[in-house]
C-alpha cells in the first residue's frame, strides 16, 4: 500500500480513478442496465421498447468492434479525447434542444396567446 502513494504512481493512480468516474458520469451505465424501463418512460410500448433496447446493445457491439480495431491505428488517447468531447457535445446538445422544445411548445401549444394561459 505504500508504493502506491509514490510520486512516481500519483500519475497513474489519477488516471486509474478518473476513468472509471468518467464513465459513471456520463450515465451509460444506467442506460445500458433501464434502457427498457427508459424507453418506456419516454412512450414506448413494451415489444418497442425492447426492440429498441437490442438496437442500442448491438449499435454498442459494433461501435466497441471499430474501437477495437483502430485503437492500435489511432491510439488509446486520441479515442478516450474524442469519445469524451463526443459525449460533452451529444449531452449539451440535447440539453440545448430540449430547453428550445420546451420553449417553443410553451409560446406555441396554446396559440397566439400561449404564454398567457399557462402562466
């Protein structure tokens, strides 16, 4: 337990920690253990939904299958980089369209007067 509070290990130590972190993060494995529970939350039926949730898992496999390949072409670093800034943009994108969803149904579910009604 020593050796692993060396300066020389603080490096990888960081690293080991902060992958997996990474990974809790951005929420994929909740996805992949509900997706059939999310999918019919969001409306679903329940074959669609489990249709859906093998879509995802198989779109996994094949996307795990390309990294596996390229990995020694490109590097670890360079797929770790650019999945990650992949899922920074994917989450704040959907952020962004889900907020101007919300506003544009708001102003325009209930006609030229939409922002009077519900308030």
């Amino acid at each position: 337990m020593g050796n692993i509070r060396r300066r020389k290990y603080q490096a990888k130590l960081t690293i080991a920690f902060c992958i997996p972190l990474f990974q809790q993060l951005t929420g994929m494995n909740v996805f992949m253990f509900y997706a059939p529970i999310l999918f019919k939350t969001v409306g679903f039926r329940s074959n669609a939904s489990l249709m859906s949730t093998v879509i995802a898992g198989f779109v996994n496999c094949i996307a795990t299958s390309v990294s596996i390949v390229i990995v020694d072409k490109v590097g670890s670093r360079f797929l770790f980089l650019e999945g990650g800034l992949q899922i920074l943009l994917m989450q704040a994108g959907s952020l962004v369209a889900c907020i101007c969803t919300y506003k544009a149904r708001f102003a325009s579910s209930w006609g030229p007067l939409g922002w009077l009604v519900p308030s």
